[in-house]
C-alpha cells in the first residue's frame, strides 16, 4: 500500500509543480530577469572574480539582458515561454542574475514595483547571496510578502567552511544561517540553492548536509549537480588537477540524491533535482538528457526502491 504523503500528493517527493497548482490553481511560470545587479564577490566589496563555478550566461535565457528595460523582458519572456507551456496564465518575475538584493532599499523598490506592475505577475522570486540581505532589506521583503507572493532563494551551495573557501564564496555557512532565521522572523518565504559534488566533499559529507539542511527554515530547495561551466576558475581547476573532482554518472547521481531525499525535511518543496546548461558551456560534457528525463528516471529510482522524501527524516530538537 503506498504511504500517505504529507504534501498531499502521490508523487514520491514534494513536488514544486503540484505545490503550485495548490497554492494558486494552475500553472505558474517564473520569467527571468537580468535587472543589471552585480555582486560584492565581483566588485571587490567581498572579493573578485566570483565563486570559481560561476558564469550567469551558461543560465540566463536569451532574452534576458540589462539593457532591456523590465517590462521588456517580461514581455519577450512571456512570449518565449508561450511556445512550451500554453497553459501558463500566471507568472512570477524571477530576479535570477547575480545578487538581486544588492542595492539600496530605494532601488529594490523601483525595479520590483516595476515587474508588479506588469499584468499577469503576481509575485517575484529574488535570487541573491546571504551576505546580500540585512535588516532594512529584509525588512521591506516582509513588507512585500505581506502583499503579494515573494519568495527569496539563497545560493548557499554547501554547508561547509572548508568549501565555500575553496570556491570562493566570500561568506562562511554561518551567513546562511543568520539570513535564513532572519527571513523566518519576517515571514519572508525562502529557497535554497546547493550544488552537489563540490570538490574536496566526501560522499557522506555531502550525505550528511541533508539533515543540516533538514533544520533550517526553507521552504523550497534546488539541486544542481557540479557543472563546470567552460571559462571559470573551476574549469582551469579542473584541467589541471581533473583527480580532485568527482563527478558521477547519472546513475551514481541519482542514487546519491534517492539517498539525500531520503533524509530531507518532507516540509521543503523540491524545486529541481539537477541542472541544465547549454552543451556549449560545458568543460565537462556527461549527460545528454534533458531536465525531464532526469525527473522521470528518478522517480523511477524512488518507486523501485520504495521510497520518498523524508523517509528517514529525524526532526532535530
């Protein structure tokens, strides 16, 4: 008999879709934008040259780009979207290049009453780096929330000091974790970005950052496995040393995310489980199938193995 799933649903995880089909009653789509924010580990305030993985163009569509205004890349992405998902009458402004906070409250203000302005959106998703929020931000988010939906995804990438030096991040774990609780007090909806696979993380270290995760207060999550993105440091870190880097097959991957799944807060909506770039970007080619293939063959893996989110989910104290 298959269990009863808390997110209630009787996919094996808690599925972004179906949240939001429950939280607004249909299809919604996240429109990129590329509002021209940088980032205080390119400008020198935190560091330069980013972390060693980053390259934003091996993600942001084609109509994204600063010299657009707003209004115009909602409407070019509208009708980008148009030709794959017709069903789509709802739409979220999502903030995604670089650190969409990082700017005075007077300039957020502008640039995210903007994308409100536009008929159809009716929320924002605001990507940015925990060192990029403080109090008077986050205290205008939760003013934000308040009225309409506003969602803010936290690159937090790993769990780990020894790693987020190794990349270059600029912050250490502790950050995350002040930005998150922060957010909480607020009200303020929060996401998580990690990538799995990072140089230096054993298997069970990267195991174990599930139940890390498990207690802190997300309510969306994203998995990318490692992508070296050709012209980054990571990529000439991965020409010349390629033994200090593990990276595992689809199948190895997906049984590796069954595993951390497995530990995971059945509370977090799962947004992705992997990622996707451009083949043309890539120093290190593996996979060739797309997105949904992945997500079918996981769940597959999840279905034969009879499990599910959160199965062996131990709530912390």
């Amino acid at each position: 008999m298959m269990p009863e799933y808390p997110w209630g649903h009787d996919r094996r995880f808690n599925s972004y879709t179906e949240y939001f089909k429950r939280s607004f009653g249909g299809r919604v789509q996240k429109l990129a934008i590329d509002a021209g924010f940088t980032c205080p580990n390119r400008d020198s305030t935190v560091g330069t040259g980013g972390c060693t993985y980053c390259d934003n163009n091996a993600f942001n569509p084609s109509y994204c780009n600063p010299e657009k205004n707003i209004a115009l890349q909602i409407r070019e992405g509208i009708e980008f979207h148009s030709k794959r998902y017709r069903r789509a009458g709802k739409f979220l402004a999502y903030f995604q290049a670089y650190s969409n906070t990082y700017a005075p409250v007077s300039a957020l203000r502008k640039l995210y009453g903007e994308a409100l302005e536009f008929p159809d959106v009716i929320g924002l998703v605001i990507g940015t780096r925990p060192d990029c929020v403080n109090e008077e931000i986050l205290d205008y988010l939760g003013e934000l929330s308040r009225k309409v939906y506003v969602i803010v995804e936290f690159g937090i990438e790993s769990c780990y000091d020894k790693t987020l030096l190794r990349i270059n991040r600029g912050h250490d774990f502790a950050k995350t974790v002040w930005a998150l609780e922060e957010s909480k007090k607020r009200n303020i909806r929060t996401g998580g970005h990690m990538i799995i696979g990072l140089p230096g993380e054993s298997r069970q270290e990267i195991l174990e950052q599930a139940v890390t995760l498990s207690a802190l207060p997300l309510n969306t999550i994203k998995f990318h496995q490692l992508q070296i993105i050709k012209g980054t440091a990571m990529a000439k870190e991965f020409e010349f040393s390629p033994g200090s880097f593990e990276l595992p097959d689809i199948d190895q991957y997906l049984q590796l995310m069954m595993e951390i799944v497995e530990q995971l807060n059945p509370a977090f909506v799962i947004e992705r489980i992997a990622g996707e770039v451009p083949p043309r970007f890539s120093a290190n080619p593996t996979w060739s199938l797309r997105y949904d293939r992945v997500l079918s063959r996981f769940e597959e893996l999840l279905e034969k193995n009879d499990t599910w989110q959160g199965k062996l989910y131990h709530p912390t104290k």
